[in-house]
C-alpha cells in the first residue's frame, strides 16, 4: 500500500511539473494578447498573420557565433557629428526593395544580409536588384541551413546571383554554380564599436550614410502576431531573428523594419518598432559594393514629400535652413499647431534666379489651400488670419521647373496651454486623434471624436503646488485615478492627491499629464475608448494637445 501511495504521489508531482512547464512554453491566444496589450498601455495590435500558423522556431532562423566580436570589423558609429533628421525612411526614395517571403525555413539571416545589400545598391546609385537569397541558403562557406545562419556579408566579395537565375525554394540544396554573380562587395561592417544593441545615433548614421542595415532581434509570439501601431513590447528572450532597418522616426520613438515574412504580416511587411524594444538592432551590420559609400542625402528634412511624411513640428519663429527642392516634381511639406488664433506669417527665402512658391493648409483639408505666397519676390512671404485652432501644413514648391535650396520660417500663434490657465480646455490625445470624453456621465474617462459637448470641455484650476485639477464643464466631477495604474475616472473634488495632476510641456505642441498619487501619465489604449494611467515612456499615447475653447 505505501509503494502505491508512493507511486501515486511521484504521478501527481510529475503531472504538476510537466502541466508548469508546458504552460510556460505554451503560446498565448491572440485574445490574452490583447489583455496584456491594453493592460500595459502598448500602443500596437496583434491579429491573425499570414505568419500566425507558421511555428515560431521555423521563423527565426538567426543563431548567433560566439566569435562574431572578435573576427568582425566595426565602423565605429560613422559620422558621429554629422547631423541627421528627426526622421527619415528610404522607402520615400525608392531605395528598398519589395517585401520577400522566407516561408517555414528559419533562413531569415540570408533575407536581412540580402535586403540590406540590394537597398545599398539602390543608394550608391545602381539598378534595383532582385537578388538570390536561395544561393546564399545553398551556396554559403559557413554551413548555415534552414535551421540557422548568421550574416553572409563574406560570401558577396565576388557578387551575388539574381533571384531570376537562382529562385528561391525554401529549403537548402546542392550549390549551383552556373549563374553570374552581381555587384562585387568591397568591404562590409558592424556598426558601432562593439556593443550587442549599437546606440541609436550610430544605427541612424549608418542608415543615412549608406542605406538599409540587417540588425537582430528577438522575435516573439507578439511579434509574429503583429498587425500594425508602434510595436512597445520588450521580450527578455535572446536575438533569434534577422530583419532590415530602412529608418526611424524620433517623435513616435521607432525604427522602421522590414521583414521577410511576406506582406500579409505587420503594415504590409514592416512593422514600427520602439527603439531598444526585444533588442532590436542588434549586431547591425551592412555591405558595401565596389564603387564606394554613396553621399548622404543633402534635405535634411527628407523625406516630407506629402502631408503624412511632413516634417515636424516645426517651431514658431525658427529658421529651418538648407531644405531643397531638388527636382522639378519636388514637394516640401511640413507641420505646426496653433494654440491658439491670430496671424500666421509664412516665409521662404531662396536661391537667387530661382523662384519658390508655398501654400498653406489644415489639417482637415491638404488639397485646399487657405493662404499661399506666389509672387516672385525673395523671401516669399504671406500671413494669414487663422480662426481656427489646430494642426496647419505648408507645402513649399518650385514654380515652373524651379529648383532651389531655401530656408523657411513660419511665425504662429503657440501661447495657449502653457502656464495661465484660463478658461475651459479640451485634450486631444496625440496617437488616437481623439479628445478626452466623460460620456455624459459616466464614472470611467474615454477619448472620442470631439464634437463640442460640454463633457469634453475641462477647466484647469491651478492648486499653487504645482499641480492643477482637471474639471468636467458637464458634471463637474474631476480627473481621477483609482490606484497606481489602470483606469481613469471622473469623481467630484475632495482635495486628494488622486485627482491633481502635473501639466508638462514637451516642447512640440504636446503636454504629458502626471497624476501627483500615483506618478503615471494620461494615457489612451491601442485598442479600446478607454482612458489610463501608466508610466511614462515617450510614446505618442501619452501626449496630450491642449487647445482653448472660445
């Protein structure tokens, strides 16, 4: 009877310890996903992928060498003071080439090492290419296969055969030895000096300067579920992935990543990524052909070639020099908010002999313009007596062929929401567009379309202790939270810390709010009308606009 007993204790013992770490491997349901999404305040969706079936080991194919520091060389962080744009993605220049499919075989490390060296290609100034990642699959002097490689920069000294002669087929085969190979490489480095991650300043330089890198990351079941927004989530997993970085955006805080499982994952192939988030970047690396490292693009506000890649926000009252409109189909487009009505002056000085026009417009309508200078005088400029508050475009071009460096200043009204506050007030959130919302009465705080009600309108009371309360003009109630992270409510005033907020200025138009009790900021979910409060951490969900209502 003891053995039995016995026996059936070690059963039950081995039940629990298989049941903990099958469930710790276990891969969570797009729905605990969206859970943990909305609960940390990620500003990113995850929905079924062309990917979501595929297992996840299959996908991530980058095995890193032991060695890779020693036998490397390293650019050490390319031109370090050379300055580079807030923003910039070399998709607007037609320098990367189309999303590739890696299928079930783990060979994303031939995708990134490829997709970097065609976008390299495109930059130094030659043709796009469509080059084999089956020959470097088939044909690389490490031994690397479908079960994991690392960078194959070595093996392109010689060149590369094309996709058309060597078709990629997703699993490893003999090598072939009968097709031309293209676009000899003359050198190929790490950035950085010799750290895992490169700081953001070297990666961005070596992007500038020379074209899409291949970097790591840690790819996780998030990742492979990804559908679009800013992708927040940090994994303390290894790198086991390969992709390519074709930019960056400072104001949102990301890199823009091409990968290589197909179109129907991510925004049609790419996902925006936090910098630093599940090590991305990682062993950054890129190729150069024969023929030298191309020269940087000259517009530092490239690319702004359409009100969504606008440069901005621009300052009132600043110079931003030594933009160009380079070409005869060249446009220049950047942004500001007014804080407020009054005059808006536009001025753009140029070339002389050259003749460069702007055009003003909100917002709400980029193909009406409210104000524009067309004169041939230089400067060009123009004001405009703005009624209505909110996000403004100018657009500069050359007329009739024009080509020309210039320099633009924009002068506008920017005094609302900073210190006196008088007078009621509504929140528009930065990544939603919505304003902040009690319903009409309910407990809990949402964001919608603003449309003028009364419980949109706050009133900010300053308290003398720098913190303000937040008043509903519908309910009177204040902002509230209900502990030290979660939901936001709208409770009527009793002097707590609960309901005083610091008011912060960003400097680009945009205010954080830090609740006094429980140090979190303002925040909206990625995927709900929900309003929270979390910790700050840079992103656009936790910037307010804070616009007087007349």
């Amino acid at each position: 009877m003891k053995v039995l007993r016995l026996a059936t204790m070690l059963a039950i013992c081995l039940i629990l310890v298989v049941g903990l770490y099958g469930e710790k491997d276990k891969k969570p349901t797009l729905e605990q996903m969206r859970m943990e999404i909305q609960q940390k305040g990620h500003t990113f969706t995850v929905d079924k992928t062309s990917v979501s079936h595929i297992p996840l080991k299959k996908l991530c194919g980058l095995v890193e060498p032991p060695d890779w520091r020693e036998t490397g060389t390293f650019d050490g962080g390319g031109q370090g003071a050379m300055a580079v744009p807030s923003s910039f993605d070399w998709r607007s220049y037609g320098n990367v080439t189309s999303v590739k499919n890696q299928g079930s075989c783990g060979s994303c490390w031939a995708f990134g090492t490829v997709g970097s060296y065609e976008g390299v290609i495109l930059v130094a100034g030659g043709p796009s290419e469509n080059l084999s990642e089956e020959w470097c699959l088939d044909c690389n002097s490490y031994g690397y296969s479908c079960s994991g490689g690392w960078w194959v920069f070595g093996d392109f000294y010689n060149g590369v055969p094309r996709e058309s002669c060597y078709p990629y087929v997703g699993s490893k085969g003999s090598c072939k030895t009968s097709c031309t190979r293209y676009h000899p490489m003359d050198t190929w480095y790490y950035v950085g000096s010799s750290s895992g991650v490169p700081s953001t300043s070297a990666i961005k330089n070596a992007i500038y300067n020379y074209g899409p890198v291949a970097a790591a990351v840690c790819a996780d079941y998030y990742m492979q579920n990804y559908s679009g927004g800013i992708f927040t989530h940090t994994s303390s997993g290894s790198v086991n992935h390969a992709i390519v970085l074709v930019g960056w955006n400072d104001s949102g805080s990301y890199w823009i990543m091409k990968n290589s499982w197909g179109t129907g994952w991510g925004e049609s192939g790419y996902m925006r990524i936090q910098y630093g988030a599940n090590s991305i970047g990682y062993a950054a690396a890129y190729g150069i052909p024969e023929g030298g490292a191309p020269p940087p693009p000259t517009d530092p506000y490239e690319p702004n070639d359409s009100p969504g890649a606008a440069y901005g926000p621009i300052d009132s009252a600043t110079n931003y020099t030594d933009a160009e409109i380079s070409t005869s189909s060249d446009e220049d487009w950047f942004h500001f908010t007014t804080q407020d009505t009054g005059t808006i002056t536009v001025s753009v000085t140029h070339e002389s002999g050259e003749d460069l026009d702007w055009y003003l417009y909100r917002s709400t309508d980029t193909s009406n313009w409210v104000a524009r200078g067309y004169t041939t005088n230089n400067p060009e400029t123009g004001s405009y007596n703005a009624t209505w508050v909110g996000k403004y475009y100018v657009k500069v071009v050359g007329y009739s062929g024009s080509t020309s460096t210039f320099t633009l200043r924009v002068t506008y009204p920017d005094t609302g929401g900073g210190g006196g506050w008088d007078g009621y007030y509504r929140l528009i959130n930065r990544y939603s567009g919505y304003a902040l919302d009690i319903n009409s009465g309910s407990s809990y705080v949402y964001h919608y379309t603003y449309n003028g009600n009364y419980d949109k309108h706050w009133e900010i009371i300053d308290l003398g202790n720098g913190y303000y309360r937040l008043k509903n003009r519908y309910n009177g109630n204040d902002l509230d939270v209900g502990g030290s992270s979660g939901y936001c409510y709208n409770y009527p005033w009793n002097g707590n810390t609960d309901k005083q907020w610091q008011i912060i200025d960003l400097g680009n138009g945009y205010y954080r709010l830090d609740n006094r009790y429980s140090g979190a900021s303002l925040d909206v979910g990625s995927s709900s009308n929900y309003v929270y409060h979390y910790p700050w951490n840079g992103n656009t969900d936790k910037q307010w606009q804070i616009i007087e209502i007349d």
